[in-house]
C-alpha cells in the first residue's frame, strides 16, 4: 500500500516529507483508505514516519494525527460537493 499511495516529495531527501500521491492513487483506493480500511493508510503514515526516523511512538503518533487531518479534509470536501446546487435534467426531456 505505501508504494501506491504514499509518493515522496523528494525521493534524494526523505525529510521534505511524502503527500498522498493523488496521480496514480484511483478514488476507490482512496475511499478504502480512508474509510473503510483506514489502518492501511495509517500504517502507510506511519511507515514513512520512521523511513523519516521519527522514533516509534511519535511516528505513530504523527500518523494518527496526520489520519485524522485527512479525513476531516476529505468529509469536508464531500460536505461541500453534497451542498452544491445541481439543475436535474429529466431523461425524457425532448431536444429542441
């Protein structure tokens, strides 16, 4: 999982830091990291963390923060996305 979602910012320079790497990752991916498997991503976190070596217990802490700051993102995002005004137009409707 950390090599398909995880991409660093700096493959020379591990401490620039990694994003998630929106690219190659696909949305169903993305979903079940986030949401329904969200250990995956967190593990993934906290992989790099220590790639970055950090020590243990603050790699997992940053990665359960860093977790959480990720799905609030992505809540927010569908929030938005869900109170946006939408013209539906029926399927019936005759072409003029």
């Amino acid at each position: 999982m950390n090599g398909n979602i995880i991409k660093w910012r700096d493959e020379s320079d591990l401490s620039r830091g990694f994003v998630i790497d929106l690219d190659t990752v696909s949305t169903g991916q993305l979903f079940k990291c986030i949401y329904a498997e969200p250990h995956l991503l967190m593990n993934a976190f906290s992989d790099a963390f220590l790639l970055m070596r950090f020590p243990p217990e603050e790699a997992e802490e940053h990665a359960n923060e860093l977790y959480a700051t990720t799905r609030d993102q992505m809540d927010q995002f569908i929030d938005r996305l869900r109170a946006k005004p939408y013209l539906q137009i029926p399927a019936t409707m005759s072409k003029h």
